[in-house]
C-alpha cells in the first residue's frame, strides 16, 4: 500500500476531477429514516456511499448476545435493500476489534476517493475511543470527518442542575428535560434518489454472508421481524391499541401491553425521537401515554449518566463504596439462577423466556435482578454480563443502568434495604399464574394459589426454593449496613 501522504495527494488530485464523494459509515443507527448521518451526507451533496464493518472478537469482548448479532445481520439485509432502492451502494467489510478500524478507514476513503466521512456517536468508553482514532486518521490524510448525535432527545451534557452538573435524580432529570424538549420533532427525511455509481472492489470488501454471524435459531428470528417497516409498524400499532392501557398492563408478564420496541431502539432500526413524536401523532395525551414516555426518558437518562460517568463502561460501580461489598462466590447458585432451576416461579419463568426469546419484561428484569444482587448477594456485574449475553435489546447504558439500580450501586438506585420478594412480586404481576405456566409447563397443574410457591404439591421435576428468603434478607442488609459503617469510621479516621 502507498504511503498515507502519497495516497492522500493523489485523492485531492482526483477529487478536484470528479463529484465528491460522502461516506456514511453505519452501526447502531440501521435505517435511512431520521439518520442525521445519512441526511447529513446527502446535505453536502455528491455520491453517497455506505459501509459497516464487523467487529467478531470486540462483540465477544463486549458480550453482544448472538441474538442481538443476528438482529443486526437481518436488519442490515434489510437496509441495503431499501438504500439500493435509493441507488447507495452499501458494502461490507471485517476486522476482529476496534483497534484495526481506523486503518482500514484509511485504506477505504483512500482508494475510493472520499471526501467526508459521516457517522452517528456512540457513547461507550471503547467506542468514543475507537472513533476519535478514525477522526484524527481522517484529519492526516484530509479527510473530513463529521460526528452527529442519533441516541438522544436532547444533545449530550446539556440537561443540567443549576449548579450545572449531571442530575442523579431520574425525577428532577425528567422534569428539566421535558422543560427542555421541543414541542415536536422535525424528523429527518430520507435522502432522494441518487444517481448511481459504480466503484472499484476493494480486497477487504466482503459479502454479508461472509461476516462472521453466530448461530441462531429461526424461532426467535421470527419473534423479532427485521426491518424499519416491522419497526414503524410495531410502534404504531402500539401507541393506536396499546399505550392507552400502558400504566394498568406495563407490570403484567402474561399480558401484551408492552411496546417491545428495545430491540429496535438497541440497534436504531427506529430512532427515539420518532417513537417520542408517535405519542403525540398517534394517541391522545394520557396517563399511559406519559408513563410510556418516562419510559423513554429512564433510556435518556442512563445515556446522559454514561456520558458523564466514563467509569460506567468499565463495569464500575457508581457508588465507588459499593465496590466493598463482600459478594459471595457460589457457581452452583449462579448457574441456577441463569437456567431458572432456583425454585422460584417467577424467576425461573422469567430467566427462560430469556434464554427462549432473547427477550424479558422489564418489570421482571427487576426482579431477577435483584434476586441474584440481593437474595444471593452474587455480584451484580456477573447478572449484568448474562444479560448482555442473551439479550436481543442489550443496550450497554440501560442495562448497566438498571443492574446497578437494582443492586442499590447506582445513581438513582433503590435503597439497599428495598428487596423485591420473588413470591410477593408473582403475585401481583402474575396472579393467574399465567405466564409462570408458558415457561414452566411442570407447573401447570398447580392452582392459582400454589404455583407463586410451590411448596406441599411441587412436582419432582421441579426444585425445591434454593434459600430461605427471611435469612437471604438478613445476611445482605447486614452486609450493606456493615459497608455504611466501615465508611463512619473511615470518616473519622481523617
């Protein structure tokens, strides 16, 4: 290969004969409907030309589950057919991490004679890092390289306390940020048809059916449709029959009353401020309606919080004193816990519909999760990694954000002395034992009374409550109140 210097002369050499030429580099923003990057692309005019590159050992290192891979896979399928329909090319290259990126970046807008490159921000330590580094490559060889926010409601940094720092409160940060958010959204539009352009195959250039896709089963591919249509479909369809009733079934496992639109919203198949405009196009203003779009703030929130709080990408506590506590090491329990063999309906119900769709309701993410934080004392960051592992929407910000509410390590977290009892908990969001029967089948027999606790008439097959839950509560409150009091004496040590 030439030299970067050589390489960089003869692109504005070249340049100067021909239209210039826009490069969109796609990751988590798979649409072309308000994509500030696209939009962005065909604003500076010229060809437009599209890539992604896969990352296999960087989705290992970062546990991306091979659901949510599968999902992108699909979802990129679907993209590159409708940008073919808008004459952009959209190719597909490979390195194993981060780390090799930015010479590839190099090598592409090189050899096909790019003048600006554009993209939409990710917010993980790694990711900032790794484009950073595509940024000052681009600058060396007179590249120009533009960064656009595509998560957010609002710009990074900017929903602040009057003292001007990062609120640690969801409440107040949801209040200042609805003071804050427009009346409406102009979503971006869809760039026109372009002319097409044909450009040279480079020799990193691979097909999609070359990457390297992990293994999925075709039952949970069809539980989660590709595409921005099956995106914009689900939403619709949930704000016009769903969101009215959103507060009263939002906490009911067996009931649909959720949007299940995380997937989608995980990997920018749809983006947020479209789903935020679809509460004010397509439904009244309503309880529901505004609990769904708490819902969305919570996501903004942990976003702004990752932002600010670069330890939280490191698998850090928020509350450095938490890293103190004395977590217990049981592989047996751990491994109970991830199957659903800890002889708790509802966790057990829960933590196999994750390992059967990719997928678990949020109120049961509470749930589970403090079960293993809190009831087993094993450390949150091992639940939080299982869950990235497995699920489809895992989403670096909220679920970090939502473990660490749970295990009472967090900005905003749940007092330490607030525990979910798993069998009080099935009661009320699964009083039929409805959902608890679709996971557990061996219970199925049970009445509606027994199957939250099946203790007298518990089937052989299914295992006997793997702790006392009275006891589990007293050893992890005296553990916490152990940590409160460890920090007095330090205090006063100084």
């Amino acid at each position: 290969m030439l030299a970067i210097s050589t390489l960089s002369s003869l692109a504005r050499a070249a340049g100067t004969k021909m239209r210039s030429r826009q490069l969109v580099w796609f990751r988590n923003d798979l649409r072309v409907s308000d994509n500030p990057a696209l939009f962005n692309a065909r604003e500076n005019s010229g060809v437009i030309i599209a890539i992604y590159i896969a990352t296999p050992r960087q989705w290992l290192q970062h546990d991306d589950a091979a659901v949510k891979i599968d999902f992108w896979r699909r979802n990129l399928d679907s993209l590159r057919a409708t940008l073919t329909q808008l004459n952009i090319s959209l190719y597909y290259f490979q390195v194993e991490t981060y780390q090799q990126i930015p010479s590839l970046m190099a090598s592409i807008c090189q050899q096909w004679q790019i003048t600006r490159l554009h993209f939409n921000q990710q917010y993980g330590v790694n990711e900032q890092s790794r484009d950073q580094q595509v940024i000052d490559v681009c600058q060396q060889i007179g590249v120009q390289a533009q960064s656009y926010h595509d998560q957010l409601l609002l710009p990074a940094k900017s929903i602040r306390t009057k003292a001007g720092e990062p609120f640690k409160v969801f409440t107040p940060f949801a209040k200042q940020a609805r003071q804050q958010l427009p009346e409406s959204f102009n979503l971006l539009p869809t760039p026109a048809k372009q002319q097409f352009t044909e450009l040279a195959r480079l020799p990193e250039q691979l097909e999609l059916n070359e990457l390297s896709w992990p293994p999925v089963t075709t039952a949970i591919q069809e539980l989660w449709p590709a595409g921005e249509v099956a995106a914009t479909n689900r939403l619709i369809h949930f704000c016009e029959q769903r969101i009215e009733d959103y507060q009263q079934n939002r906490d009911l496992p067996a009931v649909a009353g959720t949007s299940q639109l995380s997937p989608y919203l995980a990997s920018g198949v749809i983006s947020i401020k479209q789903c935020w405009l679809a509460t004010t196009h397509y439904c009244e203003r309503s309880d529901g309606v505004i609990v769904w779009q708490n819902e969305l703030l919570w996501r903004e929130f942990y976003k702004q919080l990752l932002i600010d709080y670069p330890q939280l990408s490191k698998h850090q506590p928020w509350k450095p004193q938490t890293d103190h506590i004395k977590w217990r090491t049981n592989d047996a329990e751990l491994r109970a816990w991830q199957q659903g063999e800890t002889g708790f309906p509802i966790i057990d119900a829960a933590m196999r519909q994750l390992l059967q769709c990719g997928w678990m309701h949020n109120r049961l993410r509470m749930i589970t999760a403090t079960f293993l934080s809190k009831h087993l004392l094993i450390d949150w960051r091992l639940g939080e990694r299982w869950f990235m592992q497995h699920l489809i929407d895992g989403d670096l910000a909220a679920n970090n954000g939502g473990w660490q509410w749970c295990a009472s390590t967090g900005t905003d977290a749940v007092p330490y002395f607030r525990l979910f009892n798993p069998i009080t908990q099935s009661r009320k969001c699964d009083p039929k034992g409805a959902f608890i029967r679709h996971y557990l089948p061996e219970l199925s027999e049970l009445s509606d009374k027994e199957i939250h606790f099946p203790a007298k008439n518990r089937p052989d097959t299914y295992p006997l409550p793997m702790i006392d839950l009275v006891a589990a509560r007293q050893r992890v409150l005296a553990e916490f109140k152990g940590l409160s009091r460890d920090r007095s004496r330090h205090r006063n040590r100084q």
